[in-house]
C-alpha cells in the first residue's frame, strides 16, 4: 500500500559544528554549432570527507535536449578512489571517472534533474572536479575557483517552534535534560545483553539548542547500548512517521549494523530496526533477519551510506495497516529502502515474504553491532506521530 507523504517545508536548522559540506554548482549553456541546439547542464557536486574516505552527491541538471540515457564524466585531481555507488555505475580510470543511468533513471528531459552518489577512499584528498561533462558535452567553461569554504550557516533557534511537530507524540530537543544521563522520557536499556557502550546528554555537539543524545556504540555481538522512549506508539497510526536528525563518525561497515530499533508486537517483541551492511543503509527484520534491501550489489546501490561528520535529517513512514515502509534521507526517498506490497526483484525479495503488518510500540535510539563497528553516533529533534514531520 503506498504511502501518501506531502511535501512539508524544510526547517532550516543547521548546527554550526556541523558544517563540512564542500558544494561546486557549474552552470553553463553551450553555444550551437550549426543547426544543433545549445547544450549545457547544470551539476551540484556536494562532498562529506573523514580521514580515509569520502562520500560525494551530484545532482546533474539538463539544460540541453532531451535524453534516453546518460553518462556524466569527470577527473579527480587527488587520490580520490570509488569504490562504491548509487543510482548510477560508476567506474574509475586512473583520475578519470565515469557515471552511467541505471535501467530506471536513464530519461533525462530538458531541464530535468537526476541525483546520484559515490563513495570511496582517500589519502589527502583533492580539490572539487570541475570538468564534468554530460554525454561528452562539457559543463565547464566557468574559470572560477570552485570554493574551499562552505557559505556561512544561520545560527539554529535555540529551541525548535512547537509547530515543527504538530500533534506528534514524541516531539523532543532534549533541551529539557538537565543531567548527563539520559533522564525522564528517556531511558538507557540494552535489550537482549550489555556490553560496553554507553549513552550520555551531550552538552557540546547538538542540532539545535545545546544538547543531544549520544551513543557510543562498541562492536562485538550483543553489545547492546540504547536509549528508548518512554512514550507508547501502539496506537500511532495508520501510518507512523519518524523524523530524527542523526550524527556520527566512522561510516557504515560491511558487517550488519543497527541504530535504530523498534519492537514490533506483529513480531511478538521482537525488534524492527534501521542500520546498515555493506556501507549503506538498510531495514532488518529480527524476526526473520530479513533486509531491504537485498543484499545483492544492485539492492545495496538503491540505498545509501550514511554521511559522516554531518547532521542528517532522517525520516520514514511505517504503515501499520500493510507491509508497507517508506525512508528519506533529507528530501531524498531512498528508492533501495522502500516497500509498498508489489514485488520488486533487488530490493524487498525478502520483505515481502512475511505479509503481517508491522506494528511498532516503541523507539529506541542507539548502537548494536553483530561482530564489528564502533561507532559514536548523536541524535536530536526527534519526532514520532500519526502525520508526517519534515526536515
């Protein structure tokens, strides 16, 4: 059953020790050449870095004539290395760098806009390409210097507006938390088993205001470390939407990981949960361990990691009435980490195979790791109700 999320307006919190985008827009309409139209495109590079590796968006806009397919190219001039990718394939020579249409994203209309992603690994880096080309038509021409510095932030409001959240249930800053444990609505549990992870009220790092939750998750299985709502979600419906802003520091790995978890009474208890496995970001279903995406090279491209380093808006939208789950990261719907009952090979080969309805009757925000991964992660704003919540 697909779910019906409206567009809302973007709010436009920034943490100021949050910035480490680095963003190159090359706008540039190509003069005709004979009786051929002008050609041009439009690409908004924006790269997340950490010390050995990076993770790259790019949004190509056509300003040519329309495509059945295409191919964006550019260079890197550091040690920049793909190793993997979304929405696209990507393949690497030497500096030289080719993206490709998958089957499903190849039309790109007059003024249309397509959005994909790399990762990769890197040493010391490299200044932001600035020679892309989309179907060998350039999108140069611009001597500008790409810049060094992101643009400077608006400070974020010291406490989010209560309209932010509507009728939510959970609608929390954790501005209200005045110890370093997690206190009141919010509790440290660790189902299953404990290990060394731990939870505290964070004073320095927040989205907005001056505090947040953090976790610093270990590795080793049943290294169980979250902190859980206190508030009741088993009436929340028909369709329960999530909204948290999430931060952390060492990128998804290939071993199964989760930082979200939910227990699912249609479950007998046991845990709905969000995390990652093979560096991107994944569902899991404890009951059955069953993933959306597959796991398959293809499935894994219709997600996406998890940038490092930076606040990232995610939500998602659990239909209670139907298998049916939607995600965004940003305002982006994540095409791998979808479901909405109608089959769809490399991506819910495996949900679909259980057709009760899930029914969440709590959240728990946290770390657990199924052999490797440490990670320190920070949560803040986070809402849950019967209506969507935007970023």
């Amino acid at each position: 059953m697909p779910i019906p999320v409206p567009r809302l307006p973007r709010r436009a919190w920034t943490a100021a020790g949050a910035v480490c985008a680095l963003a190159l827009s090359l706008l540039v309409a190509v003069p005709a050449s004979g009786s051929a139209a002008a050609s041009g495109c439009q690409v908004d590079y924006t790269v997340n870095e950490w010390s050995g590796g990076y993770t790259a968006e790019l949004r190509v806009t056509n300003e040519g004539p329309a495509l059945s397919d295409w191919r964006l190219t550019w260079t890197y001039e550091g040690d920049q290395r793909v190793t993997s990718a979304w929405n696209a394939t990507v393949t690497q020579a030497g500096h030289a760098v080719t993206a490709v249409n998958t089957a499903w994203n190849g039309a790109l209309a007059t003024g249309g806009t397509v959005g994909f992603g790399v990762q990769g690994t890197s040493g010391s880096g490299g200044p932001v390409p600035t020679d892309f080309a989309l179907n060998g038509v350039s999108c140069g021409g611009d001597d500008t210097a790409p810049p060094t510095t992101p643009p400077p932030t608006t400070p974020p409001p010291t406490t989010p507006p209560s309209e932010d959240c509507g009728d939510a249930v959970v609608c929390d800053d954790f501005e209200n938390q005045a110890g370093s444990a997690p206190a009141g609505d919010w509790k440290f549990t660790a189902p299953d088993c404990q290990g060394t992870g731990t939870a505290a009220v964070d004073t320095e790092i927040a989205h907005s205001g001056t505090r947040s939750l953090r976790l610093d998750g270990k590795a080793g299985y049943c290294n169980h470390a979250f902190v859980a709502s206190t508030a009741d979600l088993s009436a929340v419906g028909p369709v329960l939407y999530v909204r948290m802003w999430v931060r952390h520091t060492t990128a998804l790995p290939a071993a199964h990981v989760a930082f979200v978890s939910m227990p699912d009474s249609s479950q007998g208890g046991k845990a709905l949960r969000i995390g990652g496995q093979n560096g991107a970001l994944q569902w899991n279903r404890e009951s059955d361990d069953a993933t959306l995406p597959a796991q398959s090279p293809t499935g894994v491209g219709l997600s996406r990691p998890l940038p490092t380093g930076t606040w990232q808006c995610l939500r998602f939208a659990v239909d209670t009435t139907a298998p049916g789950l939607d995600t965004w990261l940003g305002d982006e719907q994540v095409p791998g980490l979808h479901a909405d009952g109608v089959p769809t090979r490399d991506i819910d080969d495996q949900w679909l195979s259980r057709t009760t309805p899930p029914r969440p009757t709590s959240l728990r925000l946290g770390w657990e790791s199924y052999g490797v991964g440490d990670d320190t992660l920070w949560f803040d704003d986070v809402a849950v109700g019967s209506s969507p919540v935007g970023c």
